[in-house]
C-alpha cells in the first residue's frame, strides 16, 4: 500500500497511461523489423558483428536485450513501458542530486520528461530502446551520481559516474553534445563567486571532459576515416551562419514551446475523428488527476528569481547542446516523423527551458501547479495520440503483408520485389525485406538472403540499383547476410494508399492502365516476370506476427489477380460472383478490371460491359485503363464475339 501511495506510483501510472493503453495493438517498426529477423534467424549474438560498421557499441546492448526478450512485438511493447518507467525514475533521481533543495522542481520536471511530447518514438521499440533510451538512462544516472559525489565525498560515486558516462556517450552520438550540461549544473550547483564557481567546477568536470575529448577523437575517426557512413558530416564543409542560426531558433521554438501544446494543435485539427475527441477527453482526466494529487503531494517552496533564470537559460543551452549532433549531420528535427527521435537528446532542456520560463511569470504556486498539471496531461495526449497512429501504421502492415501472402502464396528464392513506395510511414523497402523473408523463408539459415523489397524512387540510379533494365546485376549487404540476384528476377508491386496490393505485367498492359503513376514505378513494370510466383506451393507464405484477417475485397480481388495470371477465368468469375454477393466493392475502380476481363473471357460480355460503364461513369478519368483491357480481351478473345466486343468498345469510346 506504500507503493500506491508513493510519488513512483505516480510514475507508473501515467506511463501505463501514455503508452499502455494501446499497447496491444502496436508492434514493430522502422529498423525493429530487420533486428527481430536477425534476433529469430540469427541470434542474438549477431548483433556484435552486425554493429561493427555501424555505431559498434550498441552492439552488446543489442545482444544483452535480444538474449533476454523474444522478437514478439507484445513483449517488445511491454519492455518499452518498463524502460521508460525507469527512465522517469532515473530523471527524478538525477535532478533531485541536481537540485537537492528544489524537490517540487525535480519531481515535476522528472515527470516532463517521462511524458516529453517532442519524441513520438517511444513505440519503435526494439530499435529505440537499445539505441536511445538505455543510452539515455545510463548518461542520467552518470549526471546524478556527479552531484551524488559532491555531497559523499565518495570516490566511488565519481568512478560510477564516470562509467555510466562512458556508457552513455560511446553507444550513440546522439548524446554527444549534452555532457556540456554537467557544466552548467556544476556552476549552479556551487554558491561561492563566478570565477570561484568556475574554478570548482573545471575541476570536477575534468575527467569527464577527457572522456568527451576520447569520445570525440573516436567520432572523428569512425566519421573521417573509419567504416560508418551512415551520415556525412555537413556542419565542417560547407558552414553558413544563416542556416544554424535559423537551425537553432527552430529548436528552440519547438522544443521549449511547440511541443507542449503540440497535441491541442494536432486534435483540433483533426476533429471530429474519434481519435481526436478520445485524446482530448484524456487530457481533460488527465489533468483533473494530476492537479489533485500534485496539489495533496507539492512541499512549500521559495519562488526565486534568479533561479528561474538559471533554469531558462541552461535549457536554452541544453536545446541546443541537444540538436548539435542531428545538426552536424544535416538531418532536419521535423516533428511526427522518424526525425523527432533527435528530440531525446533536448529533453533536459527543454524540460528545463519550459519549467523556468513558467517559474519566471508565474509567482503563485497553484497557478504553477495548474500549468504543470496542464503541461503533463497534454503531453499524456500527445502520447497516446502517437500511440494510435503506431496501431494504425501496425494495422496496414498486417494488411499488405496478407495481401502478400494471397495473391504471391511464394516465390523463387533471389526474388527483387520493386514498387515505388509503400503508403506507409515508419517503414522503409529495407525494413520490409526481413518480413518478406520471415514469410517467404520461414526455414532459413545462413547464407544468401533469398528475397528483396527495393524502393525505386529511393534506390534508381544508386549503387544497389543502377537502372531499370534488364539483366543487371543486384548486390546489398543487409547487416551480415548479402542479397544477390539481378533485375531480371524482378517482380514489381503496387499498393496504392486506398485500394489493394497488385503485381503489374507488361502482358496485361499495365503500363497503360497506370499510366498516371511515377514513372519510377511503370517504367519498371517491364521487368516484372510474374513466372517467379508460385502459385500453388505446398507451404504456403504466412506474415509472422498476424492473424489472418477476415476475407473482404481485397481477399477476392488478389485471389481473382492469382487465377488471372493462370488463365483460370472461370476462377475469376466465380470470385467475383462471391465478392459482389457478399457486398464487397473497391475503393480503387481499376480493381474492376481483373474481373471485367474475366467476365468478358467467360462469355459473361453484357457483365463485362456494365462494369466498364459503371467505371467510367463514376471516373472519366479510367477510361485508358478500361480501353487497355478490352485491347486485351480483343485479342484474347475467339473470332466468334470479335464484332460484338467491337461495337462494346465502341460504346465505351474505345477505339476497336
């Protein structure tokens, strides 16, 4: 009952709030997916290896996490809450060594950051976890055992620090540039005059200062010289004052202010979705809760000036501390995207930066708490307003890799996959590839990765990619297993925003019928060769992570595109028939076509023909695409009916 009572149980419950109420229903993203492939086929202990090119001392912590917890996004998801539990925790802890005699501020400020809005990736969890958020802990602790050290006197709570430092600053860079506010917190921790406060503070910073400069040198060889290139450093070859300059401002105006009533923005202008009024009645719940038990639980303390003035002006240095690795590296901090995980490294400043300036105007300490109470709820919004486009973006995964699944039931090893893009948002062709190999090759073991997703808008005219010709050769190295094949085995894809996957073919005029497409996509088409397609095989492919959904359009129409490709018309038909009986219809028109073509070659003409007119009478704009496949039921078709669908086609505004 001491726990319920607690200001952790607090923690734990809006944790469990922000991030746990959909938490069944998300699952991996982004690079999770290629890492539980490699945890399931692998092992765990591939990830030393599989990090040597790519920040090497993430690898251990990859092995460690991946040896204790299945690739099962569930558990992943739960392991999330744990982390970020604790990283609150260790917040609250940190600043309470920090300021000692300011426990209202440490715990306010240790629950922002449990909540910080700006980091919408807290639900990339494999990924994130190792890459950032236990990083991130380990450098929390490190900054709270330097001020623990000071009170102690304890050499060991320096030598603590000082390894959780290293563990902190050594996985990622992306906390390359926070070790400054150890500085700053040691100058305002100490009371004596400036220059005597400078004095003390070098001279407990120094030995984290030349772990930095050992950090450092090892940034600059492994950017300069060793293997990692990932990202180029922009910041020392082309500096424009300008562009910093408006770089920073932008920081600071989003995360010292926009991100705190990022979540009014978003929902107002999303309103009437039920996903808007649902984060906005947990806001109003939300702050209702927190306001009452931070009232029952705040302690009397002095409102001082200069102390606001300290906090606004080391968070305003924190922000920028923070965005100086994203910014060498020319990566832009845009909001709800990927880019916002660049927002870990500015959550001390700007929890800081945003507690200061409210301790600054307001003197009366309910107001404040109202603020604060305020602050958190909304940032509890922005959370679970995250979480449900994770569960949306998790949700059409299942959907495409099924559709996948039915209407390509396998495929010959070395297959390239090539669409343009999926429309998707927190995956990328190669975050797509370790599904479609968990699918297609559910028994492999070491050796030639067997199946590829490439992008052709990201990918043309690279090294992976030269060009969309036949006969070239294909060659990436995915971590420590290679791809190899040529865009001969090419079998191209689309899957438009609203509508059903489907393989192009150049036989079937595809070009034509999507013609309206980017040009990345139909100028690849020629190279689908659909024989790489299995129809019938005896196991077939099964997504890892979903259930089978139950069968509507998009079912019918893949298994109607399946049986095209093997003439099977009658097949056609027959699950047009049952589509059309159940009262399935598509949201994409031209998702007709396979079953106009169907009707037409079963001698079902008038069918044919009313579902072309139908087509066109709801979209003008089709009508290439229906001419296209009456061209191909033309010459298809027996001499018998060729004057009859001539005079079709005619009615159509085709020319026969």
């Amino acid at each position: 009952m001491s726990f319920l009572r607690s200001k952790q149980f607090l923690f734990a419950v809006i944790t469990i709030i922000a991030y746990g109420l959909l938490l069944p229903f998300t699952g991996f993203y982004w690079d999770d997916l290629p890492f539980a492939w490699i945890a399931k086929f692998l092992g765990p202990a591939e990830f030393v290896p599989a990090f040597l090119p790519f920040r090497p001392f993430l690898g251990p912590i990859f092995y460690f996490t991946t040896s204790l917890i299945p690739p099962v996004p569930l558990y992943w998801q739960i392991f999330a809450l744990v982390i970020r539990f604790l990283l609150g925790i260790s917040a609250w802890w940190m600043f309470t060594q920090i300021y000692p005699n300011k426990k209202n501020i440490a715990y306010i400020a240790a629950l922002l950051m449990l909540i910080f809005p700006g980091y919408s990736q807290h639900w990339v969890a494999l990924t994130h976890i190792n890459q950032e958020l236990i990083p991130f802990i380990f450098y929390l602790l490190s900054f709270g055992y330097t001020f623990k050290a000071l009170r102690t006197q304890k050499v060991t709570d320096t030598i603590i620090a000082l390894l959780l430092q290293i563990c902190g600053i050594f996985p990622t860079e992306y906390f390359f540039g926070i070790e400054g506010l150890r500085f700053l917190f040691l100058l305002s921790f100490f009371q004596e005059s400036f220059f005597e406060r400078v004095k003390k503070s070098l001279k407990i910073f120094l030995p984290y200062l030349l772990i930095w400069i050992l950090n450092a040198a090892w940034l600059f060889y492994y950017y300069r010289f060793g293997p990692y290139n990932s990202y180029e450093v922009a910041a020392t070859q082309s500096p424009n004052l300008i562009f910093f300059l408006t770089q920073a401002l932008d920081a600071i105006w989003k995360t010292g202010f926009y991100i705190w009533i990022q979540s009014l923005v978003l929902t107002f202008s999303s309103i009437p979705a039920p996903a808007s009024i649902l984060t906005l009645g947990l806001v109003a719940v939300s702050f209702a809760f927190l306001y009452r038990t931070l009232l029952r639980s705040a302690q009397n303390e002095a409102n001082e000036k200069s102390f606001a003035i300290s906090l606004i002006i080391i968070g305003l240095i924190g922000i920028l501390l923070g965005r100086l690795p994203s910014l060498a590296a020319n990566l832009p901090l845009t909001l709800q995207s990927s880019y916002d995980r660049f927002m870990i490294s500015m959550m001390i400043g700007g929890t800081l930066f945003v507690i200061g300036i409210i301790e600054l105007i307001f003197k009366n300490q309910k107001t404040r708490l109202i603020i604060f109470s305020a602050l958190i709820a909304l940032g509890i919004g922005q959370q679970f307003f995250n979480a449900n486009i994770f569960r949306r973006d998790w949700q059409k995964q299942g959907e495409i890799y099924w559709q996948m699944a039915w209407r390509m039931p396998a495929l010959q090893p070395n297959t390239v996959l090539l669409t343009h893009e999926m429309p998707i948002d927190y995956e990328t062709d190669l975050a797509f590839t370790a599904p479609i190999n968990w699918m297609y090759a559910p028994d492999y073991q070491r050796g030639n990765l067997p199946y590829i997703l490439l992008y052709t808008e990201k990918r043309i005219g690279g090294p992976t990619l030269p060009a969309l010709e036949k006969d070239i050769q294909i060659y990436y190295p995915y971590r420590t297993v290679n791809f190899r094949s040529s865009t001969s085995n090419a079998v191209v894809i689309y899957m438009p925003r609203n509508g059903c996957l489907r393989v192009l073919d150049s036989k079937r005029g595809d070009e034509e019928i999507y013609a309206r497409q980017p040009k990345v996509l139909t100028d690849a088409i020629h190279l689908s060769d659909l024989s790489r397609i299995i129809p019938n095989p005896e196991q077939p492919a099964i997504p890892p992570f979903f259930a089978e959904p139950e069968h509507g359009w998009c079912y019918y129409f893949a298994k109607a595109e399946l049986a095209q490709q093997q003439s099977d018309y009658q097949r056609v038909v027959s699950l047009g028939d049952e589509a059309t009986r159940l009262g399935f219809t598509p949201e994409d028109l031209t998702e007709w076509l396979v079953f106009i073509e169907g009707y037409a070659l079963t001698d079902n003409l008038e069918i044919a023909k009313y579902l072309s007119e139908e087509m066109l009478q709801a979209d003008s704009r089709l009508r290439r695409g229906v001419c296209t496949v009456w061209e191909q039921i033309q010459a298809t078709s027996q001499e018998r009916s060729g004057q009859e669908i001539e005079v079709i086609m005619l009615s159509l505004g085709c020319n026969p």
